[in-house]
C-alpha cells in the first residue's frame, strides 16, 4: 500500500516496467528485471513495476510470486496506461536523473538490452 510518485525519484535513474499478468512476453522478460537489480545497486537505478489490465490484485501478486521480483509492485490504473499511451505489454520506459523519459521500449528485452538502456 505505498504510493510512488516520480518526482521523488529526482537526481536518479529510473525504469518503469508495465506488465499484464495474463501477457506471456512479460513473463518471460519480467525475470530478467531480478537480474537488472543485482547488477544495479538501488542507489543508481530506481526499478518499479506496474501491473495494468487485471482482473482483481491476486492477479499482480501471483505475476510478482512467479518471478520472485524483488522491487516494489505497483498496481496501476487506466489513467497510468493512457498517461504513457500504453498500446501493448510490456512497455517499459527509462526516466533519466532530470525527470525525462530517455528511452521506451516496447515487447520482450533482454537483460543487457535493459542495462544498456539505463
């Protein structure tokens, strides 16, 4: 039950991933978020993880229980998804130390695809 806001985030790196739990491309790039965090020290990249188009919170819980995620969780909102003109799964966005969305990336990444990114 914690509410993020992007500006606190300010002076740091930081990648929004959207996700459907009923999307089987995000499952399958989904784990390589884990990977990201080891490689990426809390300080220096912000990950949080958004689930969008779900039928009920179980949904979200299960998708992050699978991939064992160890970031935070969010669940999001059709104003989030018309906000970022989400149009298909996953969608992840990098948002740079300045509060600009530097890259956007949509379908299956690798987990070097998303090192290089941020």
């Amino acid at each position: 039950g914690k509410n993020y806001q992007l500006s606190q985030f300010k002076g740091k790196k930081v990648l929004i991933y959207f996700f459907a739990p009923w999307c089987s491309i995000c499952h399958m790039s989904g784990g390589n978020l884990n990977a990201l965090r080891a490689a990426r020290s809390d300080d220096e990249l912000a990950i949080l993880v958004v689930g969008l188009s779900y039928q009920n919170n179980a949904e979200i819980h299960q998708f992050a229980e699978d991939l064992e995620l160890t970031m935070p969780v969010l669940l999001g909102t059709g104003k989030q998804m018309s906000d970022y003109k989400i149009k298909g799964f996953p969608t992840y966005f990098v948002i740079d130390e300045e509060g600009r969305v530097s890259h956007r990336s949509v379908g299956y990444s690798t987990e070097l695809g998303m090192r290089l990114r941020t």
